[in-house]
C-alpha cells in the first residue's frame, strides 16, 4: 500500500462526518504525515462535525498523538466539533496519562458519539 492511500474509511451519518481509521499501528513517520494532512483536509473541505473512530487502531505514536491536538485546536478555530470513539482500553490509557482525555471528547462507540451531535 502506498503512503499516500487512503487511511480512512470516511461515511456521513446523520450530519456527521465518521472517518474510521483503516491502520491498526499509527506509528512510522511517512504514516503519521499522511493521517494529519488527511485529517486536516476534512476541516479544510468545510465539514465541522467530525467523529475519529478508533476501532481499528491498536498503537500509536507521541508523534500521532500531536497530530491528534493540532486536529482539534484546527476544528475548534474552524467553529466545528470534534468526538473520538471506539479507543481501545489499552489506548485509552495513553490519553488518560497525557490529560488528553480531558482534551478530546471521547465517546464508548459510534452510536454514542453521535447521539446529541
């Protein structure tokens, strides 16, 4: 697969963008840049309701991690929201550790993410 494919599986739901990671190690460089600039085209295209899903992602790095922040300072100057789910417990230990918990907005699964959008 090449760096420049696709890392996400990404529906409407409701009005609600859901891009569902398709990498199950966020972890090299190469990967990382591209999840952010993939990340950061849904903000640039106009979409403001952005849910993360994680269910597929089981490692990631710091490096991931900063690229996750600088999604949601992006969201937030953009006016728009931004929910996270399906982060499995050994994931959610990180973000629990790092405050980042605090930061993002983390929902159990889609369903939940959704709901109040």
């Amino acid at each position: 697969m090449s760096s420049q494919a696709t890392r996400f599986d990404i529906q409407t739901v409701e009005d609600c963008t859901v891009a569902c990671f398709l990498d199950s190690r966020i972890l090299d460089e190469a990967t990382i840049q591209v999840v952010g600039d993939q990340m950061y085209r849904l903000v640039d295209s106009g979409l403001l309701k952005i849910i993360l899903d994680f269910s597929n992602v089981e490692h990631l790095s710091s490096a991931a991690l900063g690229k996750l922040i600088n999604m949601k300072k992006k969201v937030d100057a953009a006016g728009g929201k931004l929910r996270m789910c399906s982060i499995r417990p050994e994931l959610k230990k990180i973000f629990d550790v790092t405050k980042l918990s605090k930061l993002f907005d983390i929902k159990k699964n889609q369903a939940k993410a959704l709901k109040g959008f």
